[in-house]
C-alpha cells in the first residue's frame, strides 16, 4: 500500500496551473463511443481514474493514442462486445457511464455493478429510471443488462439531479429517434462540458447549463476535437490548502464561473481570493475568522446540486474550518458516509462535534498534531493531506490511491510549492 509522509508547518508559495476536469473527463471519454470517428480530447488529467476509463474504451475495442501532454486521440469503429470487464468496472463508479454510449451504438449494454468512493449509498435508480424511458429492457441479477431495438425520445423526469445519470440519458438520447426533453437534470460544470463537446459532434442540444435538456436525436455523429475545462474541484482543493497554511498561491488556468458557489462558502470563513483573467491568486496570512450570520448566528455551510455548493468540496471546507477563528456548522445533505472521517481530525487535536451523519460543528483555530491516516475516498485524502500539512510533525496517510485517483501527480506539484512531502511506493521511498 502506497503511503504519503508529510512533514507540517510549510505554507504553500508559488503558482501552480489547473487540472483538467476529472468528472468532465470521464463522460467524455465515454461519449467517444458514439462515433467510428477520432475523437481528440485535450487538457485531460493524467490519474487513475482516467486511465481505468481508457483501459474500458480499449476492452471495448477501441484504440487510444496519445498525442501529447494530457491529449489523447481516440476511435472506435464496430463495438463487437458491448460488456464492460468487471475488473474495470469495480475499481470506478464512472465505467456506468459507457451504458448510454453502447446502447446508443449497439442497443445492449453488459455492465458488473460499478465500484468507486465509500461516501455512502450512491442509488443507480435514476440511471434504469431514464434508460426505461427511452425503450430499454433492463435485466438486474449478478450484472446490468440493458437492450434495446431502437432508442426513442420521451419526455423525461429524473427522480433526482443526478449527475451520472443525466450524462448517461444525454448520450443516449442524442442517437435516439424523435426528441428528448430531460428535467430536473443536473447542471455542473462537467454536465456542460459534455454538452459542449457532443454539439462539436453534431448533436443538437439546447438549454446547456440549465435543468431542462432538449435533445434531438440525429442519425450519426462525427468525430471532434475538443478540450476540457478546468477541475474546479482541485481548484477549491487548492484554494483551502492555501488558506489554511497561510501560504500564497497563484493558481493559472481556472474558470471564474465555475467558483461562484465556492466564493461564497469559503467567504464565510473568511477566506478571499483576487482573480485576472484566469489566474486567481490566494493572499498570505489572511486573518481568517468566521462570519456570523445576521444577528451573531452561527453560520451554516452546506452543500447542495449545482449551482450550490459543490458537495466533493465539503471535506476540503470542514478541515480548513478547523484552522479559522470561530465556529461554523458543516451541513453534509448529499452522502451520508462522507462525514465520517472528521474522527480522523479529531484524533489530530481538531474541535468537531459530529453531531449526525451529515452535520458537524467545527470550532477554531485548532492546534493540529500529526498522525497516521487512511483516505477512505478521493476529497476526504485531500482534506487529511490539507491537515497533515497544517499540523506538528510528520503525518503518514495511507491508501493513497484514493487520493491519486483525483490529482495528477500530487506530490510532484505540493513539492514544487514547498511542502515537504514524500511518496513511499511498495516500501521504497
């Protein structure tokens, strides 16, 4: 089991440049599949995830070439096995999203049960929910079976804003024949990346960025270019580490849109940040204190579908609350498991009072003193990473692949700026 060392005390300082948006990656890889076309997807983040999503293009039969720093070209002719290998499928959640794909280009789809995050339960209901609507059998047992003769536009109503499921619907239906209206669709900014790059494709779509999604299915899609947009998520990850060390970052190639709902909750705690073009830069030394509500109420930071605040920036949030001034209650609403890790804060000197599965009160500053953890999933890794580095010490965290799953080459770049970290790999540093 690969481990992270970490020595605290380092704010960050220096500049370091956006990721590609892992969760726009993902569907857009998979969207791949609706054309025998190249594809050209460009600025996509070199992690885990990724790679186990090419791995599913290529079992499918699909050649993936790389043309480039994060720049892959892919393209897929006949699919003559519409079923996802389950050793892929158990390692992310995402492989789900080559359903709508394969039926669209095939009309069956093979998937094992996805794997991915330990966040709580994460319902597929939606997915079968809006695959039924355009016409597919679904068939549950040991896997999911999907067939279909043809897809078929209908008016849809998704049970909830499911990311995932939206993108699975959307790439369905823009092969499908007749017209799809998808609402209560979600919105996120990856949501709109893929709409964008299936428009470059020839798919017509409107009502990009909002909850209701016009389809109208063509016959065919032809291949694109097209570039993903910035990983707001690792912006926000990036953001917080440098507020909580007080270090000044410059943070390149971020879109501004894209942190609105961040600006406000992280400006609860104090914490501001400057922007020019695409460059935000985060100033040294904030004082950071809390900001009462109206009347000196405690204020309430929580989580909710775009455009609230996005729910994988609440571990990142409650491990930064523990170093400002005041106190703030952190209110969970998505996943009911995702709390859970701030037992790990706590053992580091942390004041934090879980008061259920989705709400903790965090009081601050707080001392931290190092300790040895475990990432039990993607944002919670970053968020023990954030508090190593804040804390006394040398901190060890384990199970790192969670965290490598969802930024590139981690300690490479935190080295750059001038934390004091180390990866030890199969017992070799």
């Amino acid at each position: 089991m690969n481990e992270y060392y970490i020595e605290g005390g380092c704010p960050v300082q220096g500049a370091v440049k956006a990721s590609g948006n892992k969760n726009a990656a993902l569907p857009c890889i998979a969207a791949a599949l609706l054309t025998d076309l190249p594809v050209v997807l460009r600025n996509i983040p070199d992690i885990e995830d990724v790679q186990v999503m090419l791995n599913v293009y290529r079992a499918l039969g699909g050649s993936v070439d790389r043309l480039g720093p994060n720049t892959y070209e892919l393209k897929l002719g006949d699919i003559k096995n519409p079923e996802i290998p389950a050793e892929f499928a158990q390692k992310i959640r995402a492989s789900i999203l080559f359903a709508g794909p394969l039926l669209a280009r095939t009309g069956r789809a093979v998937l094992p049960p996805p794997g991915g995050d330990v966040i709580g339960r994460r319902r597929l209901d939606t997915h079968f929910l809006a695959f039924t609507e355009l016409g597919v059998k679904v068939d549950i047992n040991d896997k999911f079976i999907f067939r279909v003769k043809q897809l078929k536009g209908a008016d849809i109503f998704l049970d909830e804003a499911s990311v995932t499921a939206s993108e699975n619907a959307l790439m369905a239906a823009v092969l499908a024949e007749g017209t799809t209206i998808l609402t209560n669709a979600a919105s996120e900014p990856h949501v709109q990346d893929l709409c964008r790059m299936l428009s470059a494709m020839g798919a017509e779509i409107s009502g990009t960025g909002s909850n209701i999604l016009t389809i109208k299915g063509v016959k065919k899609l032809r291949g694109c270019s097209f570039e993903i947009g910035a990983d707001f998520m690792e912006v926000g990850s990036f953001i917080g580490l440098a507020a909580a060390t007080r270090g000044e970052l410059f943070i390149e190639g971020a879109r501004q849109e894209d942190l609105r709902p961040a600006r406000i909750a992280f400006g609860k705690l104090g914490i501001r940040w400057e922007h020019e073009g695409t460059t935000i830069r985060i100033p040294k030394k904030q004082q950071l204190r809390v900001n009462c509500d109206l009347g000196g109420m405690i204020p309430k930071i929580d989580d909710a579908p775009w455009p609230g605040f996005p729910p994988d920036l609440t571990s990142i949030i409650t491990v930064v609350a523990t170093q400002v001034d005041g106190t703030v209650l952190i209110h969970e609403k998505m996943f009911e498991s995702r709390m859970f890790f701030v037992d790990k804060l706590i053992g580091m000197g942390a004041r934090i009072v879980l008061c259920d599965p989705h709400r903790a009160v965090v009081s601050g500053p707080a001392k931290l003193s190092a300790s040895e953890l475990t990432s039990p999933d993607v944002r919670a890794g970053m968020a023990m990473v954030i508090a190593a580095m804040c804390a006394e010490g040398r901190s060890v965290i384990r199970n790192v692949y969670q965290i490598e799953r969802g930024y590139e080459d981690l300690t490479g770049r935190l080295s750059a700026l001038g934390a004091r970290i180390s990866r030890q790999e199969n017992g070799r540093l």
